[in-house]
C-alpha cells in the first residue's frame, strides 16, 4: 500500500485512486457536487480553493488543493522508489 501526501496532513491510498482531474470542467463539478449530496465527498482542501478532484475506487471523491501535476508528480516518485 503506498500513500501519497495531498496537502495539509492529508494522505490517500494511491492503490485506490481512479483518475485525478482539475475541477474547472463543468462535468467535474457536478460530480464533487453529487458526492458532497450524496456524504462521499472528502474536502481534503483545508479552506483553501479545490484545484484538484481525485476520484477513488470505492466512488469516494477527495478535493484537494494541489495541483493534478504535483500529485501525479507525487506518485511517480513512489512509483520509481525515490522519497519525496
């Protein structure tokens, strides 16, 4: 299992994650909005602006406020056994 640090103390299982997508596409945010209705939205953002919407296995959807790049980069790094 290999966690990877989303911001602000947040780590998610990256065995888990489906897609990581940036949130300004409409369908996007009807998905974050749907999973905030629905209880399966994490705001993992800290107040601060959503610049990334990671989609798990399990339909559970994680806002973040990194960028897609910075954690695609993040979990790359795991991937090739580099620390961050």
């Amino acid at each position: 299992m290999e966690l990877i640090h989303i911001g602000f103390g947040n780590i998610v299982n990256a065995d888990k994650i489906v897609a990581v997508v940036s949130p300004d596409a409409a369908p996007v945010k009807r998905l974050a909005v749907k999973a905030k209705q629905e209880g399966r939205c994490i705001d993992a953002s800290a107040g601060r602006k959503t610049k990334a919407v990671i989609v798990m296995e399990n339909g559970s959807v994680v806002l973040s406020a990194l960028l897609p790049e910075t954690i695609r980069g993040r979990t790359t790094q795991d991937e090739d056994g580099d620390e961050q």
